[in-house]
C-alpha cells in the first residue's frame, strides 16, 4: 500500500499542473516549476517528490546550475524512463500501428498491424488490443490507459466514425465503445488499479497536432494550424491557446475538402478538386505516371519516390510542384480565414515542404491577405508517429488532470 501525503494543501492542488510542465518539458528543473506554478520552493519541493513517489517523474539528487546561466542550483526533474505507459494505437487505410507510450510523448514500443483492414471494426480493434496487450506482456510495463486514433471525424460525444471514407467501416461506427469493450475483453488496466481501461478515441490529424503543439514543431504556437496526409487523403486541425478546436461536435477542420481545383478529380464527399483527392499520395503518384504496387503502403511509395527521385527525375519534381502549387492554395485560403500564427505539415505534405519549402511559402504568401502581411511560419512536423503520440496524450489526459489516480490503496 502506498500512501502519498502532501502538505500543505495547496500542493495537492497543483500535482496535475506540475507533471502536465514536466511532461511537456517546459519545467526541466525544481526553480523552474516553482517560478511556473507560483508556489514556494518547499511546496514545489514536495511537489515534485509526491509525483517521484507516484513513479511519475526522477528528481536529481544534487542540485546542478544549467550551462550558461547563473544563480542558486536546483534539482532537475524529468519523466521517470520506468515509469507507467498507456497503449496507444492508430488505424489507416493501410493497417494499424499499436505502441506503448510513457509520458513526454516517448514512445517506449512499437508494432506494425495488418496490411488490409476490415470492414468491421470490432475485427480490426480486437487485432489492435491484442497487438498491444502483446507488447505489454513482452515488456512488463505498468499500463494506465488507451488511446485510439482514427482517420475519421469522431463525433463528441458519442465517439462515433463519421465519415470513415477511407475504411470499408460504416458511417456511423461506435468505434470508441467498441475499443472500450475490446479492451475490457483483454483486461486492459486504466489508471486506477483494478479498474479496466476506458477507450479514448478521435480524429488522428487532430491527434497528430496535439502531439506536436505539446512536443514537437508546434510548441509555443497560440493558434497552430496543422494540415497533412497519410496513407489516404488530408485531414487538418487546430490548436487554440494549448485546446483542439473540435467544433461543436467534433467535425472543425474538415480541410481536406476544401476545393483547389473545380475542374479536378472526383472526391469522395461528392465535390471535385478536392485538398484530400489532389495533394495526398495517390495523387503524387498518378501525378508522376506511377502504378502504386499492392505491396507496399501508399505513403512509403510516394514518400521513397519523392526523396530518391526528385532530384534527377523531371516527372517526379513537375508531379511534387503539381502537388505543391495545390497544397499553396489550399493553405492560403485556410490563412485568411483562419490567421494561425504557425503552420506545421505532416505525412507526405512534410516530405512536399522538404522538397521545395521555397515555392511552398511563396504560393502561400502570394495568395494570402496575411502572408503578403509578413508571412506564416510553414514548418515541417517533428515527431514520428505523431498520431500515436496524440491518441497516447488522450489516454494520459485523466493522469495529468489529477496524478493520484495512480495511488493504490
């Protein structure tokens, strides 16, 4: 039995505040959490020793000062790398990736899924437990939560897949009451010990960008756009002073049906010249005169291909300013009407920025209001796996809302 006592009581108060710093590396020592909640040192001290006792976070034991600055030393703090996870896993076109993911957004263990994915999603979601239940037996970590991401809108609250285009899933599908049960059916542990985890679910772009805004290319952003493709289509999502912006439902930034081209392809929703049918992989590679194979993911032909090719093949660079000159006016009108104050790119429209960030930028800035102001920051996303980060963020979210669910009796 554990027992965690804290005193006085405003430290109790502040133990999500102070791991949510810690966890999103924005307290890397005692002076710095103590400066970041207001508390006094003694309250920051105890503080930071409830969450080491609660096998959250290491505190040094000698005090250090930090190259380059000066002033009294203080503890460092960081994320305990033995600390417990949470299964996060993501599902696309292609298959499904599961992952155990410590606090930090550190994903500690990986496993690729099926190539092919059902049209029922209790099959696929049973596969993707088992795939992670797996891992937790393989590494004998403490699991304290789930987080599933989807490329769907996920309707609040019902936890319902939308429009799941890009899946043979039904409109409609309870995907977060079946991740639940599927959960349950593998015993899956929550934080609370002897409890069962709850199945968190959402859109992935829009975990992807939370993931980023926390740890990656979008930290620091107060209203961070971020716009991307994967495997199949685009999605898109903002972050507003730290919160996704879901819309009343859940189905904001639908930005992949924005029409570029009103004379392009065929689009899904019924549209033509859509961002979602014009600038994801399968668009790149027809673009390029290229059959995508069966045997490899959409997203890794088109991303080998732009990366080995570009450079010495006049197919290829003329497909990617194809690509590129389209994603430019898709960004340019989510500017004027959006005025972020960062964007950041995921999937093969990072690779596009890598390509040519130049002509990129200058389509953006060109047709925006707000570029010909004094330009947007395009930046590439950062993290691997950013989707698994952010359905990881989603599971750890009740933890850093109040750390001593983790307390055992």
């Amino acid at each position: 039995m554990t027992q965690i006592r804290t005193r006085p009581d405003r430290g109790r108060s502040v133990l999500g505040p102070a791991l949510e710093l810690v966890h999103t590396g924005r307290a890397p020592t005692r002076a710095v959490l103590t400066a970041e909640l207001g508390v006094t040192r003694a309250t920051a001290g105890a503080v930071a020793a409830e969450l080491q006792a609660l096998g959250l976070i290491t505190v040094d034991s000698r005090p250090t000062i930090a190259a380059g600055t000066q002033g009294r030393p203080s503890h460092r703090l960081a994320i305990d790398p033995e600390g417990p996870v949470v299964l996060a896993a993501q599902v696309h076109s292609d298959g499904f990736r599961a992952a155990l993911v410590g606090l930090g957004g550190r994903i500690v263990a990986t496993a690729p899924g099926c190539g092919t994915v059902a049209a029922d999603p209790a099959q696929v979601l049973g596969e993707v437990v088992e795939t992670g239940a797996q891992l937790l037996r393989d590494t004998g970590r403490r699991c304290v939560g789930a987080g599933l991401a989807v490329p769907s809108a996920v309707a609040e609250p019902e936890g319902t897949a939308l429009n799941p285009l890009h899946l043979a899933w039904p409109v409609g599908a309870p995907v977060r009451e079946v991740f639940t049960q599927r959960l349950a059916d593998a015993a899956i542990p929550g934080p609370a010990p002897d409890r069962i985890a709850t199945g968190f679910a959402a859109n992935d772009v829009n975990l992807g960008a939370l993931a980023e805004h926390r740890h990656g290319a979008g930290r620091g952003a107060q209203h961070l756009l971020c716009v991307a493709t994967g495997h199949r289509g685009v999605g898109g999502a903002l972050v507003l002073d730290g919160r996704l912006h879901t819309g009343s439902s859940g189905l904001a930034l639908e930005v992949g049906h924005l029409t570029v081209d009103p004379q392009g392809r065929p689009c899904h929703c019924g549209s033509r010249g859509c961002l979602d049918v014009e600038t994801d992989p399968l668009a790149l590679l027809e673009a390029a005169g290229r059959d995508p194979g069966p045997e490899v993911s959409l997203l890794d032909q088109a991303r080998d291909m732009l990366r080995k090719e570009y450079a010495i093949d006049e197919a290829v660079r003329s497909a990617a300013h194809f690509l590129i000159d389209r994603l430019g006016l898709g960004l340019a009108g989510l500017v004027n009407i959006l005025n972020p104050d960062r964007i950041i790119l995921g999937g093969l429209h990072r690779e596009l920025l890598l390509a040519d960030e130049e002509r990129l930028r200058a389509v953006v800035a060109d047709r925006s209001l707000w570029g010909r102001s004094g330009g947007v920051p395009v930046l590439a996303c950062a993290l691997d796996h950013n989707s698994l980060v952010g359905a990881a963020e989603l599971a750890w979210q009740p933890v850093l809302d109040d750390p001593l669910l983790l307390q055992e009796d």
